[in-house]
C-alpha cells in the first residue's frame, strides 16, 4: 500500500507546479524584436569589420617585411650567400618568414597587442610553413606533384587566419593605440 501511495505523490507531482505571472518572460513586440536585430546585426557587421582590418593590417605589415627583405636577399646575394637563390631552399624561407613576421608582431605590439599574443602568432604562421617544407623535403612532392614549397606562403596566411579565428573575440573586438597617447601624454609634460 505504501508502494501505491508513493507512486500516486509521483504522478501527482506535476499538479504542484505553479507559474507565476512575474516568472514568464514579456512577450516582444514586433518593433522591439527589429530593432534588437538591426543592433544584432550592426554588431555582427561591425566585428566582421574589425577582424578583416586586423587581418588587413598584418598583412601590409608582412608586406612591408618582404619589401624589406628583397634588397637584404640581394645583398646577401651580392656577397656570395646563394642559398637565398633558391625560394625552395630551407635558407630562402627561414629568411622570408623572419622578415614577414618580425614586422607583423611588431605591429601588433604597436596596436595593443601582448608579446605573447604575437609570439602565439608567429608559431601560428611559421609552424605551417614548417610543415609544408618538411613534407615536401621527405618526398610528398612525388606523391603528389601539386603539392610544392609554393605552398609555404598559403600556409602561413591560413595559419595566421585559424589563430585569428581561434582567438576571434581578440582580433574582432577593437585595439587601441594607447602608445600614441602615451607618447603625447609625455610630450605635453616635457613642454611644461
């Protein structure tokens, strides 16, 4: 009997709860649901914006790094260090990506970003590369015929895009140039 009992409280459980009024959620009306949309999307479009900048900016920073390299390659060159004759050569891209990503985090320094958010993305970018010189070293190429140091640079760039991705809240949130006032700042003082 007391079995009955017990299984009578189960099934009367569902019977005891009551809603109250003040715990049910408002209903929306129609203009509050589009303006919370268009806010919505606002904020959608405007860290899509920042991400492609940041993504925009370290690239003209690795530009400005290969442009940089170039005349040192001939130089070096010049001098007789033909492993940079090369672009397969293991010399040709440890340079290049040296001179690529020293002005990247460099840049990201600059734009707020800490040293070790740089250094994380400079492993990001070298370690694909790394990868793709590896693999073709030990013979992938007779495998696969399409797959050549030429892909180096792709690597690097989506190597550079997955930690970005990774890290999206960082790179699609805005950064500052809190230097820039730090440096106006110290101006204004030592003028005084």
């Amino acid at each position: 009997m007391e079995h009955k009992q017990s299984t009578a409280t189960v099934l009367d459980v569902p019977s005891a709860v009551v809603w109250s009024s003040d715990e049910r959620p408002e209903p929306l009306s129609p203009s509050r649901i589009d303006v919370r949309q268009a806010s919505t999307l606002t904020t959608n479009a405007a860290a899509v914006g920042k991400f492609l900048l940041h993504f925009l900016e370290m690239a003209i920073a690795m530009g400005i790094g290969m442009a940089i390299f170039v005349p040192v390659k001939a130089a070096l060159v010049g001098q007789g260090y033909i492993g940079l004759l090369e672009r397969s050569s293991l010399d040709y891209q440890v340079w290049m990506n040296l001179f690529m990503v020293v002005p990247m985090v460099l840049w990201m320094h600059v734009r707020g970003h800490g040293w070790r958010h740089g250094a994380e993305m400079g492993a990001a970018m070298i370690v694909p590369t790394a990868c793709v010189l590896a693999l073709c070293s030990l013979g992938v190429t007779n495998v696969l015929p399409w797959f050549t140091t030429n892909l180096s640079g792709p690597a690097m760039f989506l190597g550079m895009l997955g930690i970005m991705v990774y890290r999206r809240e960082m790179y699609a949130s805005a950064y500052s140039l809190a230097w820039v006032r730090r440096v106006r700042a110290g101006h204004s003082h030592g003028s005084n």
